[in-house]
C-alpha cells in the first residue's frame, strides 16, 4: 500500500525557519547515503543542523520519540530535512513529510513515477560527489532557499493524493 500522509497533520502556513537542515531518522546500512552526508553536517559549521537521534518508535508498547504533529511541527522550522532513498532506491514516507510540513529535501531521486512531484522538493546529491562539493551544494542551497507560490501548488497537489482517502478510493478503484 502506498505511503500516505494526514494533511490535517501539518501547520497550515509557512513557518519561520530556525534551521537550515533537519537530520533524523534511522541511519544504518539501509541508508548508506543518509549516513554519510549525516557524517559531513556534523563536521561542518557553515550549517546549521538540528540533529535528532531516531529512538525507534516503540517500547514496551508505548510511543517514543517525537512523531506524528510533533514531529512535523519540527520539520517546518527547517529549510530541508536529510532523507534518501535507501539501498531499495525507492523514496520513503519522510520525503511526503518533508514537503507536507513546507520543508525540502537533501537526498537523492529515483525514477519511479511517484518522484515526478516528489522531485521538484530535491535538492539532489549523491555518492559520487565528494565531501567539499555536497557542502558547498547544501550551502548555497540554505542561503538561497524560497517557498514559492508554485512549491506551494506542487505541495498540495502531493497532499491531495497522498492523503489516505484518495489512496483508498483509488484502491478500490484498482479493484472494481
């Protein structure tokens, strides 16, 4: 089932930004790329990053960490947020999260239909760049970040068939 996210989960205006990339969430072999340009922004000062450490999701049958509104009302005080796509390269919920909370994103593409929005949000860096060349892209890329008016028509558009109702309908219209 694709991802979907609540568009009543997120703020409903553009907020002031307090950093310039929000790095969170599980890094490990699974997120090769995720890893390594978490490794440069803890040793660059030009930018200002907002580290939180993944606690999972559950313990002991109980929620932990930040999620959910929470989560999202974080991710909008942050130009972009660290997400890739795995060694699956298939985009994951975070990137639907990034955009709904009015965030980009710094991580890498696929192919696959679903990034044709998706991508417009992708400030695009990958393996093959070296340490100096991803800083120096993420730099400029925070001193000249913009919401526009279109960023904010693409993000809407990802809301609306994102969100669980029109997946469902269009679900079951997979199955009539």
């Amino acid at each position: 089932i694709p991802f979907t996210i609540d568009p009543n989960d997120f703020l409903k205006s553009l907020q002031p930004k307090e950093f310039d990339v929000l790095c969170s969430g599980f890094v490990g072999d699974l997120y090769p790329l995720r890893g390594r340009i978490r490794k440069i922004l803890e040793s660059t000062k030009s930018i200002n990053t907002c580290f939180l450490d993944h606690p999972g999701y559950w313990k002991n049958n109980e929620k932990i960490g930040i999620q959910g509104s929470d989560f999202y009302a974080l991710m909008s005080k942050s130009k972009f947020v660290l997400t890739t796509t795995g060694i699956y390269n298939i985009s994951v919920r975070k990137h639907l999260e990034a955009i709904g909370s009015r965030s980009k994103i710094v991580g890498n593409i696929t192919g696959y239909p679903e990034h044709r929005l998706i991508s417009k949000f992708v400030l695009n860096v990958n393996q093959n760049m070296t340490d100096s060349n991803i800083v120096d892209i993420i730099y400029k890329a925070c001193t000249n970040w913009e919401w526009s008016d279109q960023d904010e028509r693409n993000r809407n558009q990802i809301l609306k068939t994102h969100n669980p109702s029109y997946v469902a309908s269009m679900i079951v219209r997979k199955l009539l």
